[in-house]
C-alpha cells in the first residue's frame, strides 16, 4: 500500500485502540489508598495533591528553608510553598507537577488563575463518598488494591475492629518491617502474642507463619508484598532471605498467593525529607533468577525501579512464568521512561504482564496517574497494531478489547488464579 494510502488507516486504527484504552476500566493493583471505611487515611483533595512527597523532593530544590523549620509548618502553609516554588515562580513541567494540573482539569476545575484559595475553597464543598466515586469514575479504575501494613498503628486498629468494606477495595500484606528489620519488628510480634523470642528456629518460624496466616485471613490479602533494597541478595545467611525462604514463601504456597517484589529502592538516602528522602540503585537479578528457578511453585510478582533493570527484567520473564512482570513504578514513572518500559515490555513478552499501576497516595492522582498512561499506552499499542497490519494481520476490535482487557487486570487475575 502506498504511504497516501495507509495514513486514513492508520488514523482510523489510532482512533479504535484510543476508544478502547480509554473506555476499558482497569484493576489497579498497587495503591496507598484506603478503603474510606478508614476514614482520614484515605487522602484526597488539593492540599494532599500538593504535599504529596514526589512534589516535597521537587520543591526542596528551590526551598532555603531548613528541612525540620518545613516539616514544623502545618500542611496548609507546606502546600503553599509547594504551589508557590512550583507552580508560581516557575512552570510546572515534571511529570508529579503536571498531574496535578491533569486532575484539576479532569475535575472540572480552572487553574489559569492561579488561584489556590479558590481551588481549595471548590474540595471544602466536596463530600468524600461522592468525591471517591467521582474519581474512580473519571479515572476507569473498577478495583483497587490498597497496601496493608499491620504494622501500622493507624491501620491495625481498623482491621482489629473489623468494618463493612468497599467492594471496590482489596488487600496486599505489606511486610517490609517483618523482612527488613526483624530486631525491631520480633518484639513487637511478641507483644502481640506470637512467641518469637531467640534465634532462627522450626518453632520461630512456626510462630512467624502463624502471624501471616492470622493477617492473611483478617484482610483477605489478595498477594504479599515487600520492596528491597539494591543489596538484597538470595539464598543469602541474612534474616531477610531466611525468612522468606522458611515462612513467607511456604506461606504463600500455602494460601496460593503471589508474593509481590518491589526491586532496587534505597532507603533514606536523605532522612531530612522523610518519605520523599528514598533513592533509587540497581537490583540483583540473579537473586531473582534463584527465586523463580528455585521455587517454582511459587509465584513473583515484580517491578524494579531502576530503568536500567528493566530489559533483564523482561528477559527473565521469558524463563519464568511464574514471574509476572507489573507497573511503572515511582521513579519510572514519567512519560518518556514509561512509553520505553511498555513497549520493550510488549516486544519482548507479550501480553502477559500488568504494565501500570497507580502508587497513589492521594485520591485524586488515579484520575492523572490513569490518564497519563491510556495516552501513552494507546500510541503504544497503534505502533504495534499498526505493525501487524503491514504484515498482513489486521487485529479486529475485539481482539484489540481483549488485550487491553488483559493489560488492565485480566493477566494479573489469571496470574493470581493459577497454580
Ligand atoms: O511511590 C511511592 O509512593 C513510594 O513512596 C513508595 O511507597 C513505594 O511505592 C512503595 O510502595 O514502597
Ligand atoms: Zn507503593
């Protein structure tokens, strides 16, 4: 076909997989949000958006304040300065920046004013339920998978006293403080009646299943988490790879559920910004690798957050099918690095794999975080279907449906299923 006579088509396919990107709805399968049964924990409106600690790292490079004379304002003043230094005195370019501006004008909301007064005068009318189902609407997000730590004393109480859920909410166990920092976390799982005291034995790690199974089943868990830091090694002598060799890998072999990996953040590289103080290095692999090959009975979720992790990422995914490759994750997470990820992720793997997920903190982002991604994953998907057209494989509308169905959920569902 001459190159006149492939444009139309082209435009028309563009225009096929955008509707269908932007109308599938979509599992969001890594959030901090809460089910709103949790009451302040559930984030949401400007203020939020403002101090959101993607923001606190961008503002601090224009700030002079001292970090503690900031962290000792209250929020409100904290969320002017950030409007100020990056919305005010210069443009908002980054990727965290313009999501904000995505939301507002998804919500129907006028920015050019600049008017932060009235923007927050606009959330103060705002009824949570209302504004929830709002944003899940305008983001096409039917599920979401919350982080949950017992671990958490805001959290446990919650879960201790029991609620009615929100359907549209599930669970994750979150056991980072179990994994990463077990001479602080034992006594606090004794204090909790589990019987942990000494070292490493059948009987402690006994004990440690017991602890899991009991919040497994209080929150329905739907996968186990942890994120891991560059120098993570595995098998290894240390406590973090004992336990997840003894307890949290038969435990999820047990109950049939994957255990999520999040690869390569590095902890407080800058204590003085607190959650916004993390950093990013390149995770092993090979530990990963011995993972997959060496329990495979066993199911991995993954995303790492090194861009340079990435490519292995996807070719291990190739060996291993129980490793489900998920989400753009935090640094990862702009535009440019993202359209990379999707495609390499779509070339080497296929379909077989989550490509995003939200990480909001804050209501509101789900409506820019989704936003951001249908775009790019449909000039994505166009290129790949276009691909296919050239060589003589025209994909119909529904099989288009059905992959982007897969891609926002239904991969990650059968993943979890299987096994
Ligand atoms: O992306 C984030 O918001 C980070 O602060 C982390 O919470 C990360 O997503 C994590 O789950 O550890
Ligand atoms: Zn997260």
């Amino acid at each position: 076909m001459t190159r006149r006579a492939s444009e139309p088509k082209r435009a028309a396919l563009a225009r096929r997989v955008e509707r269908i990107v932007a109308n599938t709805p979509v599992f969001d399968i890594h959030t901090h949000l809460y089910d709103p049964a949790f009451k302040d924990l559930l984030l949401w409106g400007i203020d939020e958006l403002l101090v959101y600690h993607y923001l606190v790292a961008e503002a601090f490079r224009y700030f002079d304040t001292p970090y503690e004379q900031f962290w000792a304002l209250p929020r409100t003043r904290q969320a002017e300065l950030i409007w100020d230094a990056l919305f005010v005195q210069h443009s908002p370019l980054s990727e965290a920046c313009r999501g904000v501006l995505t939301t507002l004008n998804l919500l129907g909301l006028d920015a050019r004013k600049r008017d932060l007064p009235a923007l927050r005068r606009w959330f103060a009318k705002q009824n949570v339920e209302k504004h929830l189902t709002r944003c899940l609407e305008l983001a096409k997000v039917e599920r979401i998978c919350m982080t949950n730590s017992p671990f958490d004393d805001l959290e446990r109480p919650v879960w201790e006293k029991g609620f009615r859920p929100d359907e549209r909410f599930v669970a994750a166990l979150r056991v980072d403080p179990l994994l990463l920092a077990w001479s602080g976390t034992a006594p606090r799982l004794a204090g909790w009646g589990y019987k942990v005291g000494g070292a490493l034995s059948a009987p402690l790690i006994g004990e440690v299943r017991r602890f899991l199974a009991d919040w497994t089943k209080r929150i329905r868990a739907k996968y186990l988490m942890v994120s891991l830091p560059p120098d993570f090694r595995f098998p290894d002598g240390s406590m973090c790879a004992q336990l997840i060799e003894m307890a949290v890998l038969p435990h999820c072999r047990e109950f049939g559920l994957p255990f999520a990996l999040m690869l390569g953040v590095k902890r407080a590289v800058n204590p003085a910004l607190r959650l916004a103080g993390d950093g990013v290095a390149l995770a092993d692999l090979q530990s990963l690798q011995n993972l997959c090959s060496g329990f495979p009975e066993n199911k991995f979720l993954v995303t790492a957050l090194p861009r340079e992790n990435q490519h292995e990422l996807c070719v291990l995914a190739r060996k291993f099918r129980n490793l489900h490759v998920f989400g753009c994750w935090w640094f990862t997470n702009v535009p440019h690095v993202v359209e990379e990820m999707t495609r390499i992720r779509l070339e080497l793997v296929g379909l077989s794999l989550t490509p995003q997920h939200s990480d909001a903190r804050v209501l509101d982002q789900l409506v820019y975080k989704w936003s951001h991604f249908r775009e790019i994953l449909a000039r994505v998907l166009t290129d790949k279907y276009a691909g296919l057209s050239r060589a003589g494989w025209e994909a119909t509308t529904a099989e288009i449906q059905r992959d982007v169905n897969d891609l926002f959920g239904g991969a990650f569902e059968r993943f979890c299923q299987t096994g």
